[in-house]
C-alpha cells in the first residue's frame, strides 16, 4: 500500500478538499498510472452530494471517473501496456468476468461489477476511490488505450461522457440519415452531438439555454430547438427516429416522446434521482419506446476511443486545476461549462 494525493469531499454539504488515500501497491495484473487529467461528470456532483437514492454515498468520497493518465507500474503478468503508455480508466475497475453479462462484453450489467469509486474495495476494504487524484491502480482488463492523436485533456472525458452516448447511437443504429434529438447540451450532450454528426445522422439539439445556438450549430448540430418554445417543438412532431435524453434534472420527458416517429426510441441516460412520469399514450401511439442506457462494456470504449481517434473527436474542454473543483461543481448546476471541465491534475502537486 502507498499513499497518493486525493480531493475528497467529507460529507453530502462538505465542499472538495485535498487529503491523502490509500492506493494498493500493483499486483501482477494490475496496472499503475500517474493521473494527467481527469473530467468532471455531473454524476461526480450527484454523488458527492449523495443525490441518489439507490446508490447511497459512502464518505470520504474521492470522485473521478473520466481518467487520462501515464503508467508508472506494470504487474508481472500485464501483457497490453508497459511504463510510459497513455492510459485511460472509466467508470468500471472489476467485474466478475464470468456471468453472461461479462461474457456479452457488457461488464457495466455484470452483478458483481465495481465502479470507479464508491464501490465496496475488495482489495483494501472501505471503498474505491476515484481519479481526483495523482494516481490510481487498475486491473488490466479495466485500463483503456488513447489514440495518440488525441489530446490527453480533451480526451478524458470519452471515458465516461463520450462512451455513454456512444453506446446507446450504436445499439439503436444511428447512421446516415437518421433524424436524431440530443436534449440537454452538456458534458454528455455535446458528445452526443459531435456522435451522431460523426455517423452521418441529422442532428437537432434540444436546450433550455438560448445563447448555446452557436456553440451548437459549431459542434455538429443541424438544428437548434429551445425547448421551452412550444412552437419550436410542435415542428418536430411524430418525426425522430431516435432521441437521447441527457439532462441531470427533472424534466418533462413526455414533450419527448411525442416528437418520435413510428417505432422510434428514446433513451435516457440522464440520471436525475425522481422517477419520470411516461403517459402511455405517448408510446402506445407509434409504437414508441422508451429505454435506458448504463454507459458501455470495456471492448466498446475502446471502439469508441479509436473511432475518436479516426474522426479526431475530442471533448470541448476548460481545464481547470484541481483547487477549482468547487467553483466548477456550482457552474455545472447551472449549466454553464463549454462543455466538460478537465481537471489537470499536475495541479494537485502544488497543494
Ligand atoms: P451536464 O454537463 O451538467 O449537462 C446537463 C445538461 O442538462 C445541461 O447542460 C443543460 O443543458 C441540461 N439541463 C440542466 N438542468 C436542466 C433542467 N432543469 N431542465 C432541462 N434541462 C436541463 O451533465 P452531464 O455530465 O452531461 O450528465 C448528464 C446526466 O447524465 C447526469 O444526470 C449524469 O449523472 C448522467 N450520466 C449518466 C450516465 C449513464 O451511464 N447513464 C453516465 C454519465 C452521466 P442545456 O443548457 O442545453 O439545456
Ligand atoms: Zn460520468
């Protein structure tokens, strides 16, 4: 065991502060790296909030899923990496590796998986701490190649945000000529977009923040629609064939679900923690459905990641040292980052 710098918040009203954690030294199939950024997800903030009730936070929290970093250790029995690699680690570090889920490459269903952090540690008991911090200790399996074209900070955030939305257009089939929604223009979002133009779909964003039009239309966007504009809306009836809900807060989703067309889908990866209301009318008509979305299986983040590399696709990013961890959590709130924070994580050695 060693110990590694670490920001950790201490209670649901606690702000992030620095401290110090345990890190298990690397077993022989394990992987050591030497965090250079990690993003921020709003589901760091749901958490370190404890906004959720079915997975209730365990404190200290030390959050951070969305992790680029360089390998320092490698045990005797990895085989994919060596010391100097760029590495990247997202939401999952184990998983039993033998259900059918883990079988299916689908180890984010697999029952015994373990997240990044808060997550019971079967090495050192408690649990897992994330990547707001100068180092961590992987499993290989869990440990991701970057394309080298792509830029670490920019890149971090694929982990998570990027292989969220990924997922979810591959398993629905977006591709050229599909008329696909994004509602909600932030960390996910903005992937999502930048997605779904990649695979040739025809992209229309849904946002309740007017001066995001821009932004949008730079990212990828076809067309730009305020979702609060009744009119603006009711032009979109009855005509998608996918929409990807990405919001953090309680929304109507049945404004939605009347936009799709017959047999379209609506997934939602949002994750505010009240139910939503679905009227079955809404999907009784057409045929619609609506389904959800747990980011992705470790073979697809790699797809994912070297489709980034092939189509050079980055997150947007404003990358922030880690002592505006705080600041950046309240502007996430309201919806004011373009479009993810990186935290550059060299910072926490000033501290
Ligand atoms: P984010 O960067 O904060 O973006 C959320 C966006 O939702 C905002 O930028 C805003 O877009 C919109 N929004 C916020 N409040 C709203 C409200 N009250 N009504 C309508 N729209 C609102 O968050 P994120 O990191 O992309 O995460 C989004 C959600 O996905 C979170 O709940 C997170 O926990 C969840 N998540 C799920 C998975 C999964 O595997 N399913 C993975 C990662 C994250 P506009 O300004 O354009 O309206
Ligand atoms: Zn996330």
């Amino acid at each position: 065991m060693y110990n590694a710098k670490a920001y950790s918040a201490a209670s649901a009203t606690s702000q992030l502060a620095p401290t110090m954690i345990p890190r298990r030294d690397p077993g022989e199939h394990d992987i050591q790296i030497e965090i250079l950024f990690c993003g921020i997800c709003h589901s760091d903030l749901h958490q370190v909030r404890n906004e959720w009730s079915v997975m209730p936070t365990v404190y200290p929290c030390i959050p951070g899923h969305e992790i680029v970093g360089r390998v320092t250790k490698v045990g005797s029995a990895v085989t994919k990496f060596k010391i100097g690699d760029l590495a990247a680690v997202g939401c999952l570090v184990d998983s039993d590796g033998n259900c059918p889920d883990c079988k299916a490459g689908l180890e984010q269903f697999c029952p015994n998986m373990t997240l990044t952090y808060n997550s019971p540690d079967v090495h050192l008991g408690g649990v897992t701490y994330g990547g707001y911090s100068d180092s961590i200790v992987v499993k290989e399996h869990f440990v991701l190649h970057v394309p080298s074209n792509l830029n670490p900070a920019g890149a971090a955030p694929l982990l998570c945000a990027g292989i969220t939305t990924y997922s979810p257009m591959r398993h629905w089939g977006v591709t050229k000529d599909k008329k696909v929604g994004v509602v909600g223009l932030g960390g996910l979002g903005h992937m999502a977009v930048k997605f779904a133009h990649a695979l040739g779909a025809h992209v229309v964003v849904f946002t309740t923040s007017p001066n995001k039009k821009d932004d949008a239309l730079r990212l990828g966007v076809d067309e730009v629609v305020v979702s609060h504009d009744a009119d603006q809306m009711n032009k979109h009836v009855g005509s998608f064939d996918f929409i990807l809900d990405a919001v953090s807060a309680e929304h109507d989703i049945n404004a939605y679900i009347q936009l799709l067309r017959r047999d379209g889908n609506i997934t939602v990866v949002g994750a505010p923690d009240n139910p939503h209301a679905v009227s079955a009318f809404g999907l009784l008509f057409k045929r619609r459905s609506i389904s959800g979305s747990l980011i992705g299986g470790i073979a697809e983040t790699q797809e994912m990641l070297d489709f980034c590399g092939k189509h050079n696709i980055t997150a947007d990013v404003e990358i922030i040292p880690i002592q505006k961890v705080n600041v950046a959590y309240e502007r996430l709130l309201k919806a004011d980052v373009k479009y993810r924070f990186s935290i550059d994580m060299t910072s926490l050695k000033s501290k």
